[in-house]
C-alpha cells in the first residue's frame, strides 16, 4: 500500500538543516581589512537579515558566499548541490538592449512559458511578461528579478538589498512577498538590508555586520544591543513602532486595490 | 566573376557585414565601442611585427590583438586611471608602435593607408577565402557563446552566480573581437573598424525588440552599407573604406529618422 504522506516527510527533512555555512572569513583590499574573522550561517527556512552601514562589507560577504570571490581565509561550506537563487543589487539593462521580461527570465536556463508566467503572477507582475527591461520601474524590475531567482527553486534565496529603486510603499509589499515566498517554498532567505525596522517583521534572525560581526540574533534582541544602537542610532529604534501596523489592502502594480489574504 | 574586383570587393564586404552585426551589437550593448577601437588600434602593430619576422598578418594580428586585449582589461582592473584613459593611452601607443615598426623595414614599401583605412578594391581571391572561413568559424563560435555572452552582458555576477564560466566567455568574445578585426582590416582599414560593427548595430536598435533579431538586422543594414558605398565609391571614384562607413551613417540616419518618435524611455509598448 502507497502511503503517500510519509514519502512526503521524506522529501522535505522537518528538522531544520545548515545551507550554507561559514567561519572565520577574512578579507583585505589595499590593505583595508573588509571582513574580519565572519562567521554566518542560513538554515532552511528561515530568513537571516544582514546589516550593517555603507561600506560595512556586506555585498562582500555574499559574494563570498556566493563563490563568486575566493576569501583571503576562511571557508564556505554548502550543503550538497546547494541551488542558489540570486538577485543583485541593481541590474540596470543597458537601453540599447532589447530585452524583454520574458527573456530575462529565461537567460541563463531556459524556462517553460507556463511556469514564466505563474511565477510572475506570484510576484504580482503577471502583466509584464511582454514588457521591456530598460521601460520597467523599480519595483516592477525587482519583483521581476525574484521572479527570476524563484525559477530556479531554489534552496537558498540571496537578495542583496532588494528595496533599492523602490519607493516606500513598495519597499513594504516587497518584504512582505519575501515573507510569503519563504512560508510558501520553505528556502531560506538571506538578505541584505540597510533598514532594520522595514525587515523586522519577516525577519527570523539578524546579522548586524560592520567588517566584524557586531552582534547577532532575534531582531527584538538586536535592536537594544550596545552595538546595533552605537551604529545605527537610537532614533532607529524608537521609529520601529510607527511600521508595527497591518494593511488591511494593498495596491497592485497597475493601482488596483488587491486584498490581502490574512 | 570572380576576378572582377568590384565583384570580389563587394564580397568581400558582405562577408564581413555578417559577422560584424551580431559582434557589433554586443559592443554596442556592453558600452564598448572605444576597448573595441583601441584593439583595432593596435593591429598595425601586428601586421608589422608579421612581416619583419615572416608569418601570416592575419596571425600577426589575431596575437597581437588578444594580447593587447588582455593587458588593457588586465591594467584597467590594477590602474587607478580611468578606464577611458589606459583605452586612450594604449590605443595610440600602440598605433605609434605600429608606424614606428613600419617605418623599420626598408626593403619592403607597405601602403600605410591601405591599412589604416582599407583598400577593399585590392581584395583578392586568397582575401575573400580568409574573410569567408574565418568569418564563418566566428559566426559558429558567436552562436555557440551566445546564450552565455548575452547574460555576462546583463549582469556578470548574477551570470557567476548561475554557473556561468564569465572568463571563459569573455575571453572568447576578446578572441571573436581581435579575429573580425583581422578579416575586415582590408575591407575599411584600422581606423575604420569599429564603425562598420557600431553603426549598423546602433541603426537597428530602434527596430528590434529582441537582441537575436536586433543582430540580423545590423547584418541587412552592414551588406547595405557595403552596397551602397562601394557603389559611390565606383560611381565617384572616392576611397572605398571611407565610402562604406558614410554609407553606414546614411542607413544610421535613415533608421533614427524613421523612427524618432521613440525616445529610449518613451511610452511602453507591451
């Protein structure tokens, strides 16, 4: 007899599993030291927010993570066949390219049309297959790009501030798509942010970066640690409260009132 | 046919428009039109040094050409110059040295301004043969790295970061870049290169809305642009190389104006 519940459990490890791990990173440009001695780590699942201010190392650190730089010392452990999804922090298409959204999703792997366009439903930017590149907004180019980086299911998501270009309201709905996306494909997420109060909410664990790891942990525990607060200031603390409350609609890409669905 | 030299000049051309369109288009999108210069710079330099140690020009410039390449990109990473300013640097050291290497061989007389601006009516049929192998193993090669090339184009980490081999890609890109400059050397000269694979390509933009198609069109415009200058070439008697890229800027113009009520940013056609 097929049981197909446990095969299910099988699949998906209920305990929560190291995606990626590393220790000791260290890492020196024209003999200023960028990272020193950095140890982060993702699990499935949850959402690790990296912050720190301008110039703290952070695009650094993922790139390391990502292997895209060979740390001075250091190492980087993943999880077999780890896939990475991975959105940069700002891909600006040169206008004299003509590209479409529908082939920037598939530019490195070729994707199924129908798959194209549920995950661009998903990121609410189901109009926009047909759309230019170069012509889109902000928001409307970031929510393609995580489109783009869910394609590949995978089981790491690295968004390097993925507000950037959007405005205020958008900065908000995006977040709360992370959210969404990390309950609905259980990934882990790791992200970088420049604003603790935006990401707290979906925010599991924070890693407060300034080329050492300042101080880490729950988002409440990082906001009143010495460190956090010597960095960013008391004030950033104390505007958390004014974000702490719900929407009770949101509004599309194209205005209309959309919702939400808790 | 083929020893008429009008014939052979106009296939020559072609041959070259071919694979001048897709590579030009690249340049094009990757803001490169000057790196592309300063290599074509530095061909003479090549073609020199292949005469005074006696072995073929086209590999006197293919070698020449990559390694040149190579140390600008090399030194653009190191220096704390502006890149604008190594390309412009090395691109008339090297053209100098070109001259300088020229100037050194007496016994043997070269037309200087054959190849700084082409002498396509001196093509003959062994030309024609290299312009058509060469340029169909270019094309192969650019279909082959197509896919890898145009996503390197868009974001190179985010290419790295999906397993694509950037340096490899690269590499092969500076490789196509020094070899459609060897083969269309005779065709419009050193000086001239660049423009025969940037303005057929900046003529298309307008009327693509993919970069595949945005390539072919730059290939029809390129032929056209052969077409049509060395048809006034023939007609007036002016320098064929010359004659081409004006012939080019007459099919840029034409294009732009057909098509100027899309500024870059203007309104969304979806």
């Amino acid at each position: 007899m097929v049981e197909p519940v446990p095969i299910l459990e099988m699949a998906k490890p209920n305990s929560k599993e190291v995606l990626i791990e590393a220790t000791g990173l260290s890492m020196t440009f024209d003999d200023r030291q960028i990272l020193d001695r950095v140890d982060i780590q993702v699990q499935s699942r949850e959402i690790v927010t990296l912050i720190g201010p301008n110039g703290a190392g952070k695009t650094t650190l993922l790139r390391l993570l990502l292997g895209l730089q060979v740390p001075d010392t250091g190492t980087v452990q993943r999880v077999p066949e780890l896939t990475i999804g991975y959105l940069p922090q700002k891909v600006s298409v040169d206008p004299t390219l003509p590209l479409t959204v529908e082939r920037m999703l598939g530019l490195t792997n070729p994707v199924a049309l129908e798959a194209m366009r549920e995950e661009l439903e998903e990121v609410g930017a189901g109009h926009l297959m047909q759309a230019m590149m170069h012509e889109l907004s902000g928001g409307e180019q970031q929510r393609v790009m995580l489109a783009r980086a869910m394609l590949r299911e995978p089981d790491l998501l690295v968004l390097d501030e993925p507000v950037q270009g959007v405005d205020f309201k958008g900065e908000l709905d995006l977040y709360e798509l992370i959210g969404r996306i990390r309950d609905r494909r259980e990934c882990g997420i790791l992200l970088v942010s420049h604003d603790l109060h935006l990401v707290m909410a979906s925010t599991d664990r924070v890693v407060c970066l300034n080329h050492h790891i300042c101080c880490a942990g729950h988002p409440e525990a990082v906001k009143r640690d010495p460190e956090y607060l010597a960095l960013f200031g008391h004030r950033a603390a104390e505007s958390l409260a004014v974000y702490a409350h719900m929407h009770d609609h949101e509004h599309g890409l194209s205005g209309d009132i959309v919702e939400n669905d808790h | 046919m083929l020893d008429d030299f009008f014939i052979r000049a106009v296939l020559g051309g072609i041959g070259v428009a071919f694979v001048a369109g897709p590579l030009g288009c690249f340049i094009v999108w990757q803001r490169m039109s000057y790196f592309g210069a300063a290599i074509a710079h530095s061909a003479l330099l090549g073609v020199a040094l292949s005469f005074i140690f006696d072995f073929a020009p086209l590999l006197g410039i293919l070698v020449v050409s990559v390694l040149f390449a190579l140390g600008i990109v090399g030194l653009q990473r190191r220096s704390d110059l502006a890149s604008d300013t190594v390309l412009g640097i090395f691109a008339h050291v090297a053209l100098a040295l070109g001259v300088v290497f020229v100037g050194f061989m007496e016994t043997l007389r070269l037309d200087l301004m054959a190849y700084l601006f082409g002498d396509l009516l001196a093509v003959g049929r062994l030309d024609l043969l290299w312009i058509y192998l060469g340029g169909a193993a270019s094309l192969v090669l650019l279909v082959r790295i197509w896919r890898p090339l145009l996503a390197v184009t868009v974001h190179e980490d985010l290419a790295a970061a999906e397993g694509i081999a950037v340096e490899r890609t690269r590499l092969l890109y500076t490789l196509l870049l020094a070899a459609v400059i060897a083969i269309a050397m005779k065709i419009v000269g050193i000086l001239l290169i660049i423009s025969l694979l940037i303005i057929p390509a900046a003529a298309a933009r307008n009327i693509s809305r993919t970069p595949e198609r945005m390539a072919i069109v730059a290939v029809l415009f390129g032929i056209i642009s052969v077409a049509v200058g060395l048809g006034a070439s023939l007609q007036w008697d002016t320098p064929s190389g010359p004659s081409i890229v004006l012939g080019a800027f007459v099919v840029f113009l034409l294009a732009r104006l057909g098509n100027l009520p899309k500024p870059i940013s203007g309104s969304k056609s979806r």
